[in-house]
C-alpha cells in the first residue's frame, strides 16, 4: 500500500476538519507534494505505509505541542510560541533561522496557522535528516556539487 | 511598494484565468510564499517591484516554453515534453534530476500542470542562484555547515 500527496490531503483535512481548535484553511495540494517528497525515504514518489506511520507518529505530537503553545485559544500560534514549540520538537536552531521560519511559515497578521506549522516542522525534519545523511564522516560540514545540491533540494 | 504572498497569488490567479489553455486549479498560497521567499534576495519577507518584475519576466518566458510544449493543447504538459522545456528554458540537469522534478511536480496522470510548471522552475532558478552565490571560489563544491544549509532550505 502506498500513499500519494492526494490521498494523504483526504486524510489530514478529515482530521483537522473535526479539531475546530486548530485554525486552517486545509492542507493545499503543494504541501502534501512536499511532505510526501521530505518523507519519501525510499524515493518511490510516494510514501508506504511504514513512512505514513512515521509521518502519522509525528504529526499527532507536533499538534500536542501546538495546542500547548496556543495559550489564548486562537487555534495560531505567534512568532514567539513558535520558537519555544520548534525547541519542544527538539529542534535546535539559531536566531536567524527562528526569523527565517516566522518569515516563510507565518499569516500577514505574523500568526502561525495549523497547516503552515505542520509543513514547516516535516521541513525541519527532513533538512535535518538530509544534513546527517550526507555528514557521513560527521564533521558537521557537507560538501555538495551541483547535482547533489539540486536533487536535496528540488525533491521538497 | 512591496509584495506580499497574498497578493501574488491574487496577481498570477487573475493572469491564469484569462488563459483558458493552461490548465491549472490556481496557484495556492503555499506555492506563492514559496516563490515569494525565492525571489526575495534582500531577505524581506515580501518582494520589491523590481524583484516582481524579474519574476514577472521569467514567468512570461516560461509561460511561452509550456505553451510551445504542449502541442496536443491538452493544457498541461508530459514528463518528455518537461525534460525539453527545462533544457530550453537554460537548465542543464541529469537524467536523475529529471526524474525528481517529475516525481515532485507531476499530477496523478504524471502530467504537470501550469502552476506546478511555474513552481518548479522558480524553484529550479532559486536553487541554481543559491548554489552559485555559495560556490564563492566557482570550484563547482560547495561547504555548508548545518545552518547555513537550514537557511537555504527552509526559507523555500
């Protein structure tokens, strides 16, 4: 069984559908590309069912931690929340990147919404597991050429 | 004047609509923050006129390559006829890179769609601008540490 970036839309927007706490306008069709591409270890296109329970597992725990962060209820979360709750997943970033983040994640209104959340912590994940993958002598510098740099990136 | 995601996707979802030849469900916001953050090499969240009109001009160009492509005027694009609109629009890639692009950016009837055409080669444009800012020396490596990978990438 495996999984496509459509079939994996249906079942996210069925969940955050029934949590009226969590503001969303629904996961878009692009994400679910991009998460099925940062979770598609196995580079099939699509994910199977052992990389769906991977994403599952992690997606249920980020939601614990965004609900934690959303202290008024808002169902988004602000800029600050957003720094201790990618520390929470265990992230561990500089100030630049926590400004990068609210940068690319956030609403005009510099809140956080659900949806963007979710994509930006499996981005999170999948940079910093391509990082390690490719640190093979563990020196915390990777060395790429063209070819290497495009097929990391452009498989996000 | 500076542009923001929304405002984009209000810009290319009114030019889209009047082409009736290309088809496309709209470019959605996700794509849009992402082009944004591409194309804003001054780091400001939003892009500048002239930034816009870069874009504005690559898109035209693109827009011509898709058009030229799709001899059948089935609106979208295959992933042969991708492999020589990338080579003409002046990206030289590798038979494993085509495949990426196809895996990422194609539909489910592994056509690719005129917002997804877009994306991918804002994306392809982007990354190729990246490495080559980072390749300092133009030995064709580059070095990155764990955050300067994590700036390159999670502000895409």
């Amino acid at each position: 069984m495996e999984i496509s970036a459509d079939e994996l839309r249906n079942v996210l927007n069925n969940v955050v559908k029934k949590h009226k706490d969590l503001k969303t306008e629904g996961f878009a069709l692009e994400s679910c590309r991009s998460m099925i591409a940062l979770m598609d270890t196995d580079g099939s296109g699509k994910i199977n069912l052992e990389e769906f329970k991977h994403l599952w597992t992690k997606i249920k725990s980020w939601q614990n931690i965004f609900k934690q962060y959303d202290t008024d209820h808002s169902g988004t979360i602000n800029s600050y929340e957003m720094r201790n709750a990618v520390k929470d997943a265990g992230f561990h970033l500089n100030n630049q990147l926590y400004d990068i983040i609210t940068m690319r994640y956030a609403d005009r209104t510099m809140n956080i919404e659900f949806d963007s959340f979710i994509c930006c912590f499996v981005r999170l994940e999948g940079m910093f597991r391509a990082f390690r993958a490719f640190d093979k002598d563990g020196d915390g510098i990777i060395k790429l050429n063209v070819f290497e740099w495009l097929q990391l990136t452009m498989y996000a």
